[in-house]
C-alpha cells in the first residue's frame, strides 16, 4: 500500500463527498498539488481559486 501524505488524504475524501454533493466546494489560496488536478478537472464548478490572498478566504 502506498502511503500519502495527510493532505492528499484529505483531498480524496474532499473529492468523494463533492462528487456525490454539489453544495460542496474547495476554495484554494492557490497551492498546488498533483491531487488537486483530478477535482479541477471534474469537478471546475467546485473549485474557486482565490489566487495568494489567504486573507480574503
């Protein structure tokens, strides 16, 4: 089993619950991650990148 890291987890449990519920939604501070490319791309309408302004989140 290969591991991962905790933020990983928690975007695959994140991309699970917004597949089956469209109220869910992520807002990035524009980080990236290789897991955040499978919910941008299925998921674009749920996905809202505000860009390096954490203080506007």
């Amino acid at each position: 089993m290969k591991e991962i890291t905790m933020r990983d987890a928690f975007l695959n449990e994140l991309y699970d619950f917004a597949s089956k519920d469209h109220r869910v939604i992520l807002i990035s501070a524009d980080f990236g991650a290789p897991s955040l490319d499978k919910f941008k791309t299925d998921l674009s309408g749920q996905f809202i990148n505000v860009g390096i302004a954490e203080q506007n989140m």
